[in-house]
C-alpha cells in the first residue's frame, strides 16, 4: 500500500437545538456553534421531527465553529419550534479545486 495525499474526511454527528421563531410565510438564519467545525466545510442537514410547515432551506459552515441554518416558514401563523433533535453529515474537502462556469 502507499501513501494517500490529498485526503479528504467526511462523518455525521447527531445534536439537539433550541430554534428561534419563524415568523408567517419567512425564513430565518440561525447560527450554532459546533466545536471542530471549519470554514468551508460541506454540511447536509435532517430534522425528523419539524413541525409542520417548517423546512430547512440550507445549512453551511460561515465561519469556524459556526454552524448557520436557514429556516423557512410556509404557513400563514408562526412557528415556534423549539428544541429540534438533527443529524448532520459533514465533508471536508483537503483540496478546494478552482472551477470555471461557462
């Protein structure tokens, strides 16, 4: 066997939060702090258990240790959620590649 360069890490870990209010037919940005989290790195995101009407739009890593999830409501009354068990897949690239879109 020989040496693998550029090796890429991936895994899941699973948390509770406690998310904020959504107000009627918006989305709310909410940022956690996730220890070992960097920048750049790739999230996926699941909540099993989110009230009706409430969807995740997206999930990244801002900053280091900083988890931001975006919410939105799609009803016509607030949604006070609370505590949200998630589970989150995380990749970390060990090259970020230059792309060109045409």
């Amino acid at each position: 066997m020989g040496v693998m360069l550029h090796e890429d890490q991936m895994g899941k870990f699973v948390f509770s939060l406690n998310v904020v209010n959504c107000p009627i037919n918006a989305t709310t940005v909410q940022n956690f702090n996730v220890v070992n989290l960097k920048k750049d790195d790739v999230v996926i995101l699941s909540a099993p258990t989110l009230p009706a009407g409430l969807g995740i739009v997206n999930a990244y890593c801002l900053n280091s240790e900083v988890l931001t999830i975006r919410f939105a409501n799609v009803t016509a009354s607030p949604i006070n959620p609370g505590v949200i068990p998630f589970a989150a897949f995380v990749f970390r690239a060990e090259r970020i590649l230059t792309a060109q879109v045409y």
